[in-house]
C-alpha cells in the first residue's frame, strides 16, 4: 500500500510542478484535451500587432475580430 501512496505522491508533484513550468490552463488540456468545433479554423492563433506600448496592445486576428490589451500593472501579463 505504501508503494501506491508514494507513485499517487510522485504523481501528484509531477503535476504541480509542471503547473508551475508551463501554467494551470496548458496543463489541465494535457491532461483533458478538448476538440474545438465551429466556425474557428485552424490555424486560430495568428494575428497582426496594430499597436503596441509598454500598456496597451492593439491586435487584429485572422478572423478579423480586433482585440485590445492593457498590461496589468506590475506583472508581465497582458489582460
């Protein structure tokens, strides 16, 4: 019983710690992949920098949706 409760263990830090590497959202697809379906096509994740400053981000996406970004104060992330 001790040898399933330390691989339950092992795995349970593997997980958290690539949490920490790569995020909670890129983690959790991993572990659960989704299909898209709809009228989003592949590739979905291109767009065109129309504005960019250390606060503000202006994009236009392959579908030519418009999309703008204001950096939260202090950290990195763009929201």
């Amino acid at each position: 019983s001790s040898s399933s409760s330390s691989s339950s263990s092992k795995n349970s830090d593997s997980f958290l710690e690539t949490i920490q590497e790569v995020g909670l959202l890129p983690t959790l697809l991993k572990q659960n992949p989704i299909e898209l379906r709809g009228v989003i096509t592949l590739p979905f994740g291109t767009f065109e920098i129309l504005y960019l400053d250390e606060e503000l981000r202006i994009i236009k996406t392959g579908q030519n949706y418009l999309a703008v970004n204001v950096r939260q104060k202090g950290t990195e992330e763009w929201f």
